[in-house]
C-alpha cells in the first residue's frame, strides 16, 4: 500500500495540472506510478475520484468534495510544518540557578556568546548559593558544586572544580611549615 500522503499530494497535483502526464513531470515521477497513487487512494476511500478518458481529466462529484478538504488540510500540514522547521534553532526562554561564584566565574562569561549564538534564546540567571526547588521555582536547570544529597534528582557530571589554597607570599612566609602548625577555626584568611 502507497503512502496516503504521498498519495494526496500527487492527487492535488494532478488535478491543480489537470494530466497525469503533468503531474508525473512535475512531480519528478513516473506516470503509471501517478496512476498508481490515484488507484491506491480511490481502493482506499472506496470511492472514484476521477473521470479519465483519452483526452481529458475530470473530477467527480466525490473527487471534488475530498479535493477541497484534503487540500486545505495539507496546507495546513505543510504550514504546521514549516512552522517547526522554522524554530529547529533553539528558541524560548531558560531559567539557570546555580551558585554564586559558579555562576559569575564560569557561567557568565559563556552566556554572552551563547545568546550570540543563538539569538532567540533569553537566559534568566539566578544566583544563589542556596538549594534550589526546581519546580517551586520555575527553574529548567540547576548547577551545583559537589556531592548530590537528595537522589530524586537527575543529575550529570559536567565538569570537575578544583580546588587550591592560595596566599601572599608574606603569609606563605609566616606560615611556611604547615604540618608544624595548628590552625584554629578562629582563623580567618
């Protein structure tokens, strides 16, 4: 059994170019494979859609009723159509939450060419260092550093943060053997 769409569309352009020859050409197809779409579709509704004879092309009362609905309806589909191709570049609106220095140090700076990138996407930023309900909150994506507590989650590593201690070399001086010293949680750097 043929594709029915397929069969539509040589139906409509068969009548729009009143031959099967016409069709065939226009269509890039063979004329008995026109014919066959035509045969197919008319087994299928159990209907004759077209008066053939040597010389001309007509369509029936039947023919004409599925002529104007089908082509309006495969307008529509090619509308629906064109319409979800047109977006096949991302389009819409995303909401990140994620963590302060996260979000400044290694987010931020990526945003800009990402909307660049992609200009009918609007990014909503929200920094902040607290767990965030997804849902509550609208938000389609969460970034954070570290362990996953709450396993409900769908999470995926995307990266890995290291982490170093740091200091001016006046502090590095004073404390220049730290396995010898104790340091009290008092301490703030």
């Amino acid at each position: 059994m043929l594709d029915r769409l397929a069969s539509v569309r040589v139906f409509i352009r068969t009548v729009e170019l009143g031959s099967f020859s016409a069709a065939a050409r226009d269509l890039g197809i063979t004329q008995p494979t026109v014919s066959k779409h035509i045969a197919s579709l008319e087994a299928q509704l159990g209907a004759r859609l077209m008066s053939r004879s040597t010389r001309a092309l007509s369509l029936t009362h039947d023919g004409e009723r599925y002529y104007r609905h089908v082509r309006s309806a495969l307008e529509a589909f090619e509308e629906a159509a064109a319409e979800v191709g047109a977006r096949s570049s991302p389009q819409g609106h995303i909401k990140i939450a994620c963590g302060a220095s996260l979000g400044l140090f290694k987010i931020m700076p990526l945003l800009h060419g990402f909307m660049k990138l992609h200009p009918g996407v609007t990014v909503e930023l929200d920094l902040s260092d607290r767990l965030v309900n997804l849902i509550e909150e609208a938000a389609d994506l969460a970034l954070r550093v570290g362990q996953l507590e709450d396993s409900s989650f769908i999470a995926r590593r995307i990266g890995l943060a290291g982490r170093a201690c740091v200091a001016t070399r006046t502090i590095s001086s004073e404390w220049a053997r730290p396995a010898s010293r104790q340091i009290s949680s008092s301490t703030t750097a």
